[in-house]
C-alpha cells in the first residue's frame, strides 16, 4: 500500500515578505542542530526552493516543478516521526518515477534533512536504511565498503594450520589462531556507491585496493593497485540497490550482499533469502568467511580522508586519529557539515561535550591542528627539520631517544642539573617533519645528522627508551667513537614468532617491556597510572601529538634493528639498564643479556612501575642517568 507523506508542494509567490538574515553557519543547540538560513530553532516547517535537474516523468502530488525548481514545504513533526531510510527512500521513489533526474534523489533527501532545526540522530535515522537488530544495512552514497580478505600462495589450501581456539565474555571474543605457510599477506579493497548515469539507483564501484605483503622478500611492503585482485560485488546492470546482510549463523559465509532494480524488490527478495525461499543466486553475492566486509563513511580529520564505522559521530573520528581523549581537543576543535553540497561551520559551546555525539552522515571536516609552540627547536637534517629540546650544561651531553620529547619532562630538568640534556622528536611525530620512510639505519642517520646540525658536541650519554634502545645501541655500533656511556630503559624486545605479540600493557604493575608487534608500536603512557603525575600542559601536549598520526616504529623495523645490531656490544662503555621487576622468565632472560652487552654493566629495578618508567619512576632514570655521566667522566 502507497504512503501518502505529508509534504505539500507549493509556488512561492512573487511578492512573499523579505526575510531578516539568518545565521550562515550550524549551530548545535541541546539536542538540535540547526541549520544555516534558520533563526528559529523552534521552527515548525520550512518551504524549500530546491535546484535540482527535473525528470520528464510525473511527479507525485506532493510535488510540483517551475523553472528546473522543485518547491516543497517539510514539517518536523513530518521528519520526527519515519521509519529508518524513509526519506532516502521516498526521493529515491520520486527518482523512480523521473519526476527529477537520474541521480538526484541523494541530493533531493539530503537538502530536506538540512532544512529544519533536527535531532542529529533523528537525520542520520532518516537517511540510512537500515536494521542493527537484524544486521542489515541499504548501501546508499556516500558509504564506502571495505572488503579485507587474505593472500595466498595456493587459493585451494587451507589459512590455518589448526582450528582457531576461541575465549571471551559477554563483551567479545578472541580467537587465537596459527597461520599456514599459506598465508602471505592480505588485501584490502575500497568500493563506492555511486548515483547511476542513466536509471534510478546506484552502482557499487571499485576505488582502490592495499595489498600488504607479510612474508618473503616483499615483507612490510604496501602496493597500492587501481583494481581488487578479485572484484567480489560485480552485478548486472538492473541492479540498482543495495543492502549488507550480516550473517551470524553457522554458514560458509559472513555476509550477503543482495541487489535489485528497485527499492521494492530489494526488501521481497532480501525477505525470500533471509527465510530460505530463495537461494543467494541472481543479484547476490556472499561473502566468504575469511573475508571481512565493512560499510563505512568518509570524513576528513586534519585535513586527510578518513573512514570512520557507519553511525560513527565526532568523538570516535577523533579517536580515530589516534586522540585517547576526545574532551581534551575542545579548546581548538573545527567541526564543518555539507549544506546544499557546501561546507559550514557548526557553532557550539565549547564547554560542552554535545558536540562529540554529534552522529556522522559523510562529508564532515574535523580539525583541531593548532600546534602549539615548541620548547626547542627545529633542525633541518636534509631537506627537512626534527625537533629538539636541550638544557642544562657541562659533558657529556645526555640524548634522549624514545618516546616524545616532553614525555620526560619528570626527568629532563633534574638531569639539567648536573649535565646538558636534549630530548628530541623523531621524524613525523610531534613538531617534527614527516622525513623518508622511517627505517633503523635512517632513524640513525637522521640523529647523527641532528647533533651535527644542531652544533650538540659529543661524546653523548645515549638513554634509549623502549625501541629507542635498539636505536641507541645501533648508533653506539655505528660511531663508537661518539658514545660516552648508556643507559637503556625498559629495553623493548621481540618475542619468538610463533607467541602472541599483544600490544596493550599488562593488568598490573611491573610490566615487561613493550612488545613488538605487527602494528606500530604506540607510544600509550596515558594508560599507565603515572601519566597523571604528568602536569597538566604535559598531558595535553601528549595528547595533541597522538592527534597527528605519529610515525611510529612496527614489528619489522626493529627486526631490522635487531639485525643491525647483530651481536655486537658496548665494548667497555659503562651501561645502565633500568629495569621493572617483573620476574617472569623471558624478561629476566633479556635483562641478563642486555647486562652481558658490556663488562662495566650495572642494573636499577624500578618497582612498582609500568612500561613508562621516565614517568612512573622518574627519580630511577635520573639516578641511572647520573651513574652514567659520572661513570663517563672518570
């Protein structure tokens, strides 16, 4: 049975009372947004003028075209009151009938939800269709879907070498797997929806795919690739809606994606397969279980494109980009939405949090890039510049590697007390530039180049923090003649490829060292405990760097480093390892062969502290610290 919708079609007349002007910008008011143009953000309905191509099909009644315009008033109530997709789907059905153009009804709904002050969630509930309780999602611009599935050397042999073991609780699972020879690597593939030509609806369209190369002489390697290796959601040309059908049944596949030529069509013959009358044939496809399929939207944050999950709203774009804490980006957060396919401001308080639940549509910009000024300087290395932060006088002059520059503000100014110390931040973190593809005999290059540029005279006490050890320990190799002594602390390390490499902290204190996994290795002090001891400004400069996607180091550069390394030692260089007192086997083990790296070795334990332990002891470091110097001027 036909809805009838209350939207009446009316011709504005030629001499309506001018208006007063109206704010050109959103603004986030309670639990409404209202829009540019709109003064009263208790404004009942609103008659649209709106430019769009007109069809040479019949309108409905409820709309009339004059002069390539389509005129149309939308009450609240109206819009406060539908089904999940109502709005999408009726301009697509008045798309349907040509009333408009091929392709405008997405524009034709968009500008109706822009029209009147709405609840944020009530406009995302009008556009998309779709049922989180069934698992099902209508694939409308502007989603994008994400297919990641694996790359192997033989299509026909097993992933796995075992059954996967799965653990969890009510708020997950994990599943603990080993993987064949088999598996090299993995594909991640982007497609678009995108407004058909000629017809009503859309059409699903490769953009890209990632291959990433996990083994052989291609290791760590991303190729970049115009076309999917294989293109999963092919469909003939009738198809012109979509809808993602989760599966969480015991099938031998995760998801469906089932098409047709209208809306109508579409829900008979999701409902016929969804109940087993009909089988996923003709205008499906299924896919695979070790394929993962996602629907996602595209916004931009600090001025790059990202994809955040479908119903995502501001505070998780901002996690996105690596912010643990999105209230601490308010002070300086820009936050832009299309109106009429252009970019406005939204205003809001920005002593309020509502902002951050502001639910995402696709298209939005979000920035809050103000750098702060730094406290060193910035030293060009070749062809771009690294920060650096040095204090205090006298030899040997202590470099820090590891972490950020002001994560050791806890130690850097005791340290200034009795010798010159610098702190710097490598290549793409922080205030520094983005330099070449980081890699370990780079990140040395590119430490040498700093203290030569920057007129920082040798010999250096090297504190390496975390990987930065295994950075400070290739240096030493690489210029001994420039080292005075060492100090590693809680030096990261690689477990046995076959072990899990988690990448979260331990549940208690007296964690081992950071394990080196596939990922990046994040630099996360915000989860220990000691964090808080950080001043305040200090936590905030932590968390506007994380905000800048920093470079950071992953499992296989500091294979390389450890490659690099080799066997070497420190000769007789007097070496401080600072140490948790965690005792479980395989961190003692390291512990003791760090010690064997040099003959005139010493060891402090930092009880009762977690990885970051410039922050959680900070008194140890600077006493290893200072044995250090004094060890060196002797």
């Amino acid at each position: 049975m036909r809805i009838r919708f209350i939207i009446a079609a009316i011709l504005l007349c030629a001499g309506c009372a001018v208006r007063q002007p109206a704010a050109e910008n959103w603004r986030l008011q309670a639990n409404l947004l209202i829009p540019p143009g709109v003064s009263n953000p208790g404004l009942p309905k609103r008659t649209l003028m709106m430019n769009l191509s007109p069809g040479h099909g019949v309108c409905p009644p409820e709309i009339r075209v004059k002069a390539n315009r389509v005129f149309v008033t939308v009450t609240r109530d109206m819009l406060d009151h539908q089904p999940a997709g109502w709005l999408t789907n009726w301009a697509a059905g008045v798309e349907a009938q040509g009333c408009i153009a091929p392709g405008e009804g997405g524009r034709l709904a968009a500008q109706i939800v822009e029209s009147l002050p709405v609840d944020p969630a009530v406009a995302f509930h009008l556009l998309y269709p779709n049922n989180r309780q069934t698992g099902e999602i209508d694939l409308t611009p502007p989603v994008r879907l994400q297919i990641v599935s694996p790359i192997l050397k033989d299509k026909a042999a097993p992933i796995l070498e075992e059954a996967p073991e799965t653990s969890g609780n009510a708020n997950g699972l994990t599943l603990a797997v080993k993987a064949s020879d088999n598996l090299i690597g993995y594909e991640t593939a982007w497609y678009s929806i995108q407004p058909k030509i000629a017809g009503p609806g859309y059409s699903i369209t490769p953009l890209y795919a990632e291959r990433h190369v996990t083994v052989g002489q291609s290791k760590g390697e991303t190729e970049r690739r115009a076309q999917p290796d294989i293109n999963d959601l092919t469909f003939p040309p009738r198809a012109g809606f979509y809808r993602l059908v989760y599966k969480s049944d015991q099938t031998s596949f995760t998801a469906l994606v089932i098409a047709a030529p209208t809306r109508e069509e579409l829900d008979r013959r999701a409902h016929l397969i969804d109940t087993g009358a009909a089988p996923c044939s003709q205008l499906c496809v299924a896919i695979p279980r070790r394929e993962a399929i996602n629907a996602m939207l595209p916004v931009n944050v600090n001025g790059q494109e990202v994809m955040v999950n479908w119903g995502a709203n501001v505070a998780e774009a901002i996690r996105s980009a690596g912010v643990r804490e999105p209230e601490s980006v308010l002070p300086h957060l820009a936050v832009d939405k299309l109106h009429n396919g252009r970019l406005a401001e939204v205003e809001f308080d920005r002593a309020s949090p509502a902002i951050l639940n502001l639910i995402l549509i696709g298209g939005e910009t979000i920035s809050w890039d103000h750098t702060p000024a730094p406290p060193g300087k910035l030293v060009d290395v070749g062809g771009y510049r690294v920060h650096v932060n040095c204090t205090g006088s006298g030899t040997p002059t202590v470099f820090v590697i590891g972490g950020f520059s002001f994560d050791w503000a806890l130690v850097q100014p005791a340290v200034a007390s009795f010798t010159r110390v610098c702190t710097y931040d490598a290549s793409g973190s922080a205030w520094s530039d983005r330099g070449p593809n980081p890699t370990c005999p780079s990140r040395v290059d590119e430490i040498h180049r700093l203290l030569r540029n920057a007129k920082i005279d040798g010999p250096y006490v090297l504190v390496g923090f975390s990987t930065g050890a295994l950075f400070a320990r290739l240096y030493a190799k690489t210029y001994p003649d420039e080292v005075a002594a060492m100090v590693f602390i809680d030096h990261a390390y690689l477990p046995p490829p076959v072990a899990p490499a988690p990448t979260e902290r331990a549940s208690g204190p007296d964690s081992p060292p950071r394990v080196i996994s596939a990922t990046p290795i994040n630099v996360v002090p915000e989860d220990e405990p000691g964090f808080e001891r950080l001043p305040r400004e200090i936590r905030d400069l932590h968390r506007w760097a994380m905000s800048r996607n920093p470079a950071l180091p992953d499992r296989a550069m500091a294979e390389a480093c450890v490659a690099a390394v080799g066997n070497s030692t420190t000769a007789n260089l007097p070496l401080v390892v600072v140490s948790t007192a965690n005792d479980s086997p395989g961190y003692q083990k390291l512990q003791k062969n760090l010690l064997g790296l040099s003959p005139n070795s010493s060891q402090l334990i930092a009880a009762e502290s977690f990885h970051s332990i410039e922050i959680s002891r900070p008194d140890v470091v600077v006493e290893a610290i200072r044995q250090a110097v004094e060890a060196s001027r002797k």
